[in-house]
C-alpha cells in the first residue's frame, strides 16, 4: 500500500494560511498517535502550521518519496515507525538529506524494555486500537468547540447532538461535557424576536433536543449575569414577563419541531447530559 498524502492544518492560531512550516508525520499505523503529540506541541507557537500524514508507510521506496519530499519542501519530519530498519533508513536519509526528524516512539520503546527487563511486539498500528476513543473525543470536542452558539451553521447537520435553548440554559457547558464523551454537539440560541435558523429547523428532529428552564430560576441566573457584566437591571433580558415570553415561545417551538425536552433546572451539567443520552438513544432506531 502506498504511503497517504493526507494534509491536516493544526491550527493554534485562528488565522488560516496555506503557507505555514511544514511538517511530514510518517508513521507505519495511521499516524493519529504522531499528530495527537504535534498538536499539542503546536499550541506552544504563535504560528500556523501545515500537517502531512504519511500513513502505513512501511517500505523503503515509500520512506525514499516522501524523505525526499520533504527535503525539497523545507519541512521537519515527525515519525512513529516500529520496524527497526525503516527507523534506520529514516535516520540515514535524514542525515543525508539535512531534513530534521523526531522520533517519538524509539526512545520511549527503548527506555521501557530496558527498564522493565521486557520485549516490545514491535508491530505496526498496535497503538491505533487504543486510541481510537481518544481521538473520537478529541474530534468531538473540536466540533463543539466550532459549532458553539450557532456558529457554522453549514455543517450542522454532521452534528450527532444539537441543543437549543434560550440564553442561560447550559447549551454550552452540555455541549462540552457531551463532546467529552465522544458525541459531536452543536448548540444553537432560541433568540427573542428572530425566527430559528433554518438550517436548525432542517435536522433531523431526533437530533435535537430543547433546553428548558423554570422561569425563576432561568431569571435569578440571567439577573447574577447582569451583575456581573455591571450591565443595566431593567433590561428585557432579566424581566420576569420577557423571560416568561421566551420559555413559552421556546415550548411551542420543540412541540411544532417534535423535539425532545430536558428541563436543566436544579440539575448538574452530569446528570442534564445523562438524560439528554437516555431521550436521544430512545428517539433513534435500533
């Protein structure tokens, strides 16, 4: 199988260049492991860089192209290779080449069969099996992170949970909390005076669920937040009457859209998700 090309940007900045540092991961799996370490190393930079996976490299002219790519394009190459010769011809290559490489896993490998007195299997993609979660929860949060309060309307549709609410109903931190479990969540506002987004109103109604508060409780924490913002205390936004107003639009919005309701109130973010997971795995086909 010939080495991928597939091109990944890490993006620790929210400026987007195609013309960032180049970095070539190659690994003998998928490479997931070696892009989870990039990333994180990325977000130390006030830069932006562009990412090059080159899975299930696991044969010398493989190792050859894209060594050789990575020479004429300037980058710095990051591997996570177990077979001992390829690590060998990525080192030699490297050094004849001037390309610059790390290896993440030798060392670490080395370092635990020393110590411990053990042999490691040194098979190829092992690791991806155990990340495999990880890296559905690292995608989930992310998804989140861009669907947050109506943002990227445009994709919401690829969304496994999408929450609506009026303001202070815990759309964000339910969104967080579920993306941490694995579920890619979006939250979407039920503003006062403006008719949902279309795009909301287009999923898939066992997707979505309604946010809902009771009207005192919803008002003494919209009130907290005016304090704390040193805003004004007659605004609509913490009157009892317009407060009223929205819930009841609210419900006739989740009864005409057949959504499923969960009322926050009283609960911790846990065991509102808890119950969002138990309406929505009951509203989908088996």
């Amino acid at each position: 199988m010939r080495a991928g090309t597939r091109s990944r940007s890490l993006l620790p900045v929210p400026d987007r260049t195609d013309h960032g540092p180049e970095l070539f991961v190659i690994s003998d799996g998928t490479g997931e492991t070696a892009v989870a370490a990039v990333r994180a190393a990325a977000t130390q930079f006030l830069e932006t860089f562009r990412v090059r996976t080159f899975g299930e490299t696991r044969h010398e002219s493989q190792v050859r192209r894209v060594m050789e790519r990575a020479a004429a394009d300037g980058a710095l190459v990051v591997f996570t290779v177990v077979n001992e010769s390829i690590t060998r011809l990525i080192r030699d290559l490297a050094l004849e080449k001037g390309v610059p490489a790390v290896d993440l896993l030798g060392p670490l490998i080395s370092a635990l069969a020393s110590h411990f007195q053990l042999s490691p299997q040194l098979r190829p993609g092992i690791l991806h099996g155990f990340s495999e979660d990880y890296f559905k929860r690292i995608e989930a949060v992310e998804f989140a992170v861009r669907h947050d309060d109506g943002a990227n309307l445009h994709t919401l549709f690829q969304a496994d949970l999408v929450l609506a609410g009026v303001s202070r109903t815990s759309k964000t931190p339910l969104s967080m909390y579920l993306a941490q479990r694995g579920y890619r969540t979006g939250n979407v506002p039920i503003v006062p005076g403006m008719e949902p987004p279309r795009e909301l109103l287009e999923i898939d109604p066992r997707k979505v669920i309604g946010l809902m508060s009771d009207a005192s409780a919803l008002l003494e924490i919209r009130r907290a937040r005016i304090r704390q913002l040193r805003a004004s205390p007659y605004s609509a936004y913490a009157d009892a009457e317009a407060v009223d107003e929205e819930l009841r639009r609210a419900r006739e919005l989740y009864r005409r859209q057949g959504w499923r309701v969960v009322d926050i109130t009283g609960k911790a973010v846990e065991e509102a998700a808890a119950r969002i997971l138990e309406l929505s795995s009951e509203g989908r086909p088996a």
